[in-house]
C-alpha cells in the first residue's frame, strides 16, 4: 500500500472543491498509509484536521515543529508562541520526513519544499485551485516565482 502525505496549510486547508478531501478519503478506504504532515505542534494540527472534517485515527499525523525539536534543531519562540528556525533546516525538514518515514507522494503548496525530498517521494504543489484569493496574501507567487 502506497503512503501518501498531505501538508495542510494552504493546501488541505484550501480545497475550495473538495478535490484534496476526496483523495484522502479514496486513499485511507484502499488501505494506504495517509500522514498529515503540517508546520505547527502536534496538538494544534490534531484540531485543525479535525476541524476540518478528518477523523485523526485513520491519518499519522506528524508535526515538522516537533520533528525539528526531536532532531535538535535550534528552535525559539516568536511573541505570538509561534516556533522558528533557520530556514534550510525548515525547508528541508518535509524531506527528510518524507525519507524517514518512505512516504510514496506528498501534496504541499511550497514549492521550497520539493528540492529536498528524497527521489522515493513524488512531490505534487497544490496550487488551490478555485481559491484565488489565497495567493497575493500568503506571499507564495512570488515566491514560486524567485525559485
Ligand atoms: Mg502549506
């Protein structure tokens, strides 16, 4: 069975249609491995995909703020408790979790994510289809376009 991974912000979280959650669904009824793999602690991304209608028992959910801190990158907190770290440890993080855990295909909408997976991990940028209105806001055009 294949192991498909899904980021959330921007992506889960931008499926105006429905297209993304029928994947998922399609794949945790066929037995595949589905894993969550988001930015924020376990916890909060635990209530984001519920939030959004996915029962977390059928799903590994794996948190890259976690996953940083297990691996002893140098984290800090900004005054809004968000978590950061250096920027290649970030970007590179969804890779090496894609290695580790032999994840099949990753949807995500960063693009800066791709050029770290391992050539086992398909990487498929989620663009958002019918919700426009997302890019211009988050920064993410541009950036697509600087890489
Ligand atoms: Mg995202």
């Amino acid at each position: 069975m294949a192991r498909i991974a899904f980021d959330v912000h921007g992506t889960l979280d931008h499926d105006a249609d429905g297209l993304l959650m029928s994947i998922l669904n399609s794949c945790t009824k066929d037995g595949d491995d589905v894993y969550i793999i988001s930015g924020p602690p376990t916890e909060q991304v635990i209530e984001e995909v519920t939030a959004l209608g996915i029962d977390v028992a059928c799903i590994t959910i794996i948190s890259v703020v976690d996953w940083l801190k297990a691996n002893n990158v140098h984290m800090w907190q900004d005054d809004k408790d968000n978590w950061w770290c250096d920027e290649h440890s970030w970007w590179a993080s969804k890779g090496e979790i894609c290695a580790e855990y032999k994840i099949d295909m990753i949807f995500d909408d960063k693009i800066q994510y791709k050029k770290y997976m391992p050539k086992t991990t398909k990487f498929v940028l989620w663009e958002g289809t019918t919700d426009v209105s997302y890019y211009g806001k988050g920064g993410s055009s541009e950036e697509i376009e600087e890489l």
